[in-house]
C-alpha cells in the first residue's frame, strides 16, 4: 500500500482479458488446409478475409484475425457512423503486443484443428505491411508449427540479428515486395531474401509492380506457392 508521505507508485500492472475477433471460411467437409491471413495497419478482418479468399487456392480454409488496437481511422460526416481500424502494436511495450500476437495465433490454429477445420501440418501464415514482421518473428519463434509463412509489402523484425529467441525453421517462407512501395522501397527490401536463408531452407522473394499494396500477380504467385506446399 502507498503510505501518507510516500511517493505515488506508477507503471504498475494488472491482468484483464482480452477479446479478439476472427473470421473463418471453411470449404467444406473435413480438415482443410489452412491459410492465417492478417491485415495491416489499420484495416480489419473483413477487408483481409476478401483479399485472403483470392490468395488462397481452392479447398483451403481460410481465416482472419483482427488486430487487438482499434482507433479512429475517420472523423464524423454529417452524422455518419465512426470509421475504426486497427493494429497490431504500438511504440508502448511492443513486448507485450508481440506476445499477444504469439499467443493469439497459437490459441486460433489449435483451435480450428480441433474443431475439425484445419489441417495441423499445414498451417500457412500470411501478413500484410505491419503484421508481416510480426509474422516471421511468430515463425522463427515457433518453429514446429508452420508449414509456410508469407509477408507481402512488410518487413523484416527489428531484432532478427539480436534476440535469442528465432531459430532455424521448417517453414518456407515467400515476401513479396512493391517496385513501388513507399514505406517499403526496393532498397530497403534488397537483403531481405538472404536474411531469412539464414534460418529457413525455402525462401522465395519477388518485387512486383505495385506500390504498398496486393496487386493481381501478387494473388496468382500466393496461390501457386501455396498449392505448390500443401
């Protein structure tokens, strides 16, 4: 307890739950294989559940997480409804969003096999822009669960050469990157492929003529790598 004359104690802590919300498409009868689709900064799982449907080839079972930090993406018009978005981390113990993203992939794939959905051993995660770093470190941490990780237009984590806790993987991995990519140019995304050669034996990248954005030849090279792998 603080008492009278003390100082006034901060950054302390408590535990709530946290509710996050997902989409799922399932084919049909009987496990599928399964394609984990997140969106980017400031989108959400319905907009990723579209472009994840037309990434993903047929008989695959599809779903979409929603990022746990909502915000206001537009103001009000004319007594419109409030548009939000939302994210993945932030500057503020990023520590902490990483491992409820670990944790959140983790509880949704056992989940869906459980249920019958998915198939365990073939697993893909995909990630758009923000949560494409978030992806590999989920990878690279996780090493048994993945069969193939995709980032499309994101980046690579800030630690990869520092924090003990990536590995060798049997995940292969595809990033697809923009020629034209504002927040990804091709200069920052040169050494990229040779990176992640260093702790997956499968890697593929491809630059296309996009901007930050999904484009049609990026769904179609998706598609082909993941029909190839599953």
């Amino acid at each position: 307890m603080i008492q009278e004359g003390e100082a006034l104690a901060i950054d302390l802590s408590l535990k709530a739950e946290v509710r996050l919300y997902y989409d799922v498409y399932a084919p049909g009868a009987g496990p599928s294989p399964l394609l984990v689709a997140l969106h980017g900064y400031g989108s959400n799982k319905g907009w990723m559940m579209r472009e994840a449907r037309q990434h993903a080839p047929e008989g695959f079972a599809v779903v979409t997480l929603q990022g746990p930090h909502q915000h206001i993406k537009e103001p009000r018009e004319k007594g419109g409804p409030l548009r939000y978005g939302f994210g993945w981390l932030t500057n503020f113990r990023p520590e902490e969003s990483v491992a409820l993203h670990h944790r959140a992939v983790l509880d949704l794939v056992a989940a869906l096999v459980a249920r019958g959905v998915a198939q365990g051993e073939k697993v893909f995660l995909m990630g758009f822009s923000q949560s494409c770093a978030l992806n590999y470190r989920f990878a690279f941490t996780h090493r048994e669960v993945l069969r193939g990780v995709i980032g499309i237009c994101g980046g690579m984590p800030g630690d990869w050469d520092t924090s003990p806790a990536y590995g060798e993987t049997r995940a292969s991995v595809l990033h697809l990157s923009g020629a034209r990519d504002e927040f990804y140019p091709p200069g920052r995304v040169a050494g990229y492929a040779a990176r992640l050669r260093e702790r997956s034996p499968d890697v593929e990248a491809r630059a296309h003529d996009a901007a930050h954005e999904f484009v049609p030849a990026m769904r179609a090279d998706v598609r082909a790598w993941l029909a190839a792998r599953a």
